[in-house]
C-alpha cells in the first residue's frame, strides 16, 4: 500500500459556503492511518515516505455545487440487506435539511432504473415520503443484479441533470460506478460518484465493517439458538444452519462466537473434506450425543466438481452447501448403522429482509450523512469507509481491488476454533 492508493478524486475547486450551522467542521487535510501498528508504520518512517492513510469524512466549510441548482440520484442494487432503506432515508434528510437540496430522484431497481429501456420512472424522494422507512426492511428503490450499459446511464444523468448519484451497494455495485464515473470523466461532466458499501458478508476491503452485517450477525442467532435446542432434544442430534458468505466467512465465523453453542464453523477460507468433517462428527456425537454446524454458503465449493457458471453480476454460482452436507451427513450415519436425528435450517433470506438493528441503524445514518458530506465536496469515485474507529473516504478502485476474508492464521479464526473446539483441520 501507498500513500498515493489512498487519493480521492475531486471535481474541482470548494468556492461554495457551506450553509450548515452549529456542526464540526473536518479539514482535507485530517487524515486517519491506514496501519495502527507502529512495526507496520516503521518502514515509511525509515525511508522518509509518508504512510498511506485515509481522509477522515466529515462535512466541509467550503463545498463544490451549488445547492439551490442541484438535482442529486440514489440507486440500490445487488441482494437486500438490513439497513438500505435507513440509508436512502439519511441521504434525503441530509440533502434536504442540511444542504437545502430539494430535488432527490430515485432510481428504480438498481441500475435498470437508468436503462429507460426498462421504463422505470424515477421516484421523486421528499422528507414526506422517506419518513418512517427504516423501519422497515428491504428497500424503496427496489433492486436489482447485473450491468447496464454505461453509455446509457450516464446519458441519463445528463439528462436528468443529476449532480451526484449515491450508489448503495456491493462489490459488483461499485464495481458498476467505477465505470459510471470513469464514463463521467471522460466525457469532463461535473458530476460525483459516491459509494455506500452495502453487503451482509462484510467483504469489501479497506472497510473495517459495510451496514447490515451486524443486524446478520445479531438475527443468525435465532438459528443457532434453535439448532441447538433441537440438537440437544434428541439423541444424536445434528443441528445444521446455512449462513451467507460466498468468498467471505464473516457472518459464520462471528456467529460461532456470538452462540458459543456451535461445534463446528465452515467457511470459504478454510478448506475441508466430508470423511475429515464426518470423522470428527461421528467422535462428536459419541463423545457428547450433540452437534451443533454452522456453514457459510461459500464453503466447500470444491464439493461439487465443475463449474456452475456466473450469476447477473458476474459472480460463480454456488452449490448449495447446506443440502448436500444435509444429504451427505444422513447418508453417512444411515449406511453405518448409526442413530441421528438432524435438523437442518437455513434462514438466508429471512436475515436479509429484516429491518435494521440499533446499531446499524445509526451506522447507516451516519454513512447516508457522510456520503452527502464529501459529494457536496465534489470528491467522486470514492466509497464511505469505516477505519481505525473513524469514517474515512477509500477509493473505490482500491476498495474493489480484492475481496475482504477471514485469515485462516488471525485472531478471528484463531478465536472460532477456540469457542467451538473443532479441529484447525477437517480434512
């Protein structure tokens, strides 16, 4: 990493006053380090070179557009997630009560909203309409998974004259603005780009935390609660729950820890074999007569042989873990002669459409708040990151660079093995 990694992009020079009162102010210049060990820091020191470090988000004294004249967007894509419509909510009542924006179209399942080959009027957001959202799960745009052609969205910025669109959303989302706002630069419009990271699994690099996963984490209780009591109510009990996580372990890894009832966490990042995890279920079960699994979706990929293709964003199809360790697991038990009573459960989509928790909840609003923060500033090609305890400005090149995972050697993994007592290898 480099200092220079860290650089956001701007439209031009601040001449604007801010016509917020009463608020702390941040400088360009406050910045946040990227490392918060000083043996990482060590080597910059040593050769004179600054250490790369993010700019701390926070609204401005001085801002690039113009209020009064400003027309701004939001777009929501990829899967629902806790948190997107407490998110649409704060980007409204920022824009409207503290920068006196008045126009805030919404755009209509995700980037198909700026397709008009879809024919997706674009919602007219008012403090009126956004008032009592996050309250309630899911998201008011709607949503939506694949690319559009960039041409045509920017075409339709233009034409709505859009100032600044928020793009709320994932990897494959800000992937998405990437192009948006390089199309934007090519063409010399002065228009931003503002990502939110949206995404439950928690895999966006360079951000200690995206809203949602903490509601995951919180509502994945309820299934590893349940597994255990039906483990534990019937001889040779399996209790088997299916979390998310394609690439990422964060939410299986996490809830291990948060229900410390679990005996065994599979995620993407750590391999494993059926006769490794039937081995040490089987010594399980004889050893305590109980079991507790918990698998994100992404693990054990390498189960199902030849590849199943993409998805709209481009993203591998995946087999479903949760089935085939179902199968797999009655399987083994009925052809050894061997009694087991399994419950397998599998509450994906009721994680995903639930209303926010307390705490991302004010997380969210606080993200909604500092993405109209530095669009009013004109920075653009940027995401709203969380670092070291402060939110920060990353670009979004950087921040898509690779996906965020569990390390198999840190402290998080370090700590799941701990709580549940699995063997460091299960093959």
């Amino acid at each position: 990493m480099k200092a220079e990694d860290c650089l956001i992009q701007r439209l031009g020079e601040c001449c604007h006053p801010s016509p917020m009162e009463g608020v702390q102010f941040t400088a360009a210049t406050e910045s946040v380090l990227y490392h918060n060990q000083f043996k990482d820091i060590e080597p910059y020191l040593e050769q004179g070179s600054r250490p790369p470090s993010f700019d701390i988000a926070g609204p401005r004294e001085e801002i690039y557009f113009d209020p009064s004249t400003l027309s701004c967007g939001i777009v929501t894509c990829g899967g629902l997630c806790p948190g997107v419509n407490d998110v649409i909510r704060a980007i409204v009542l920022s824009l409207h009560f503290h920068y006196k924006v008045r126009k805030v179209l919404g755009f209509r399942y995700g980037y198909e909203g700026l397709n008009p080959a879809y024919y997706h009027s674009p919602m007219e957001l008012t403090p009126e309409l956004v008032g009592g959202i996050h309250q309630q799960g899911g998201s008011l745009l709607g949503s939506s998974r694949g690319p559009q052609e960039i041409t045509v969205m920017v075409d339709t910025l233009v034409q709505l004259d859009i100032g600044i669109l928020f793009t709320i959303g994932g990897d494959g989302t800000l992937r998405g603005a990437v192009a948006i706002a390089e199309e934007i630069g090519r063409r010399g419009l002065p228009i931003a780009v503002i990502g939110i990271p949206k995404t439950i699994d928690n895999d966006i690099s360079h951000v200690d935390f995206s809203f949602g996963y903490e509601t995951a984490v919180a509502e994945s209780r309820h299934s590893t609660y349940t597994a255990h009591v039906e483990a534990v109510g019937a001889r040779n009990g399996v209790g088997l729950v299916k979390l998310m996580g394609r690439e990422s372990g964060f939410i299986a890894a996490s809830a291990a820890l948060a229900n410390n009832e679990v005996n065994f966490c599979l995620i993407p990042e750590v391999g494993f074999t059926l006769v490794g995890l039937l081995r040490e279920l089987e010594h399980r079960l004889r050893l305590r007569g109980h079991a507790v699994i918990v698998v994100g979706e992404g693990a054990g990929q390498n189960l199902f042989g030849d590849e199943l293709g993409e998805d709209a964003s481009g993203n591998r199809k995946l087999g479903d873990i949760g089935v085939l360790l179902r199968d797999e697991i009655r399987r083994h038990f009925h052809e050894r002669g061997l009694e087991l009573s399994l419950k397998y459960i599998d509450p994906s989509y009721m994680i995903r459409s639930m209303p926010a928790s307390a705490y991302d909840s004010a997380f969210c609003l606080q993200l909604g708040h500092y993405a109209v923060h530095a669009g009013m500033a004109g920075l653009t090609n940027m995401v709203v990151g969380h670092w070291n305890n402060r939110f920060t400005h990353v670009p979004i090149p950087l921040a898509t660079a690779s996906r965020k995972k569990v390390d198999p050697k840190g402290r998080l993994w370090s700590s799941v093995l701990a709580a549940t007592g699995q063997a460091s290898c299960l093959l």
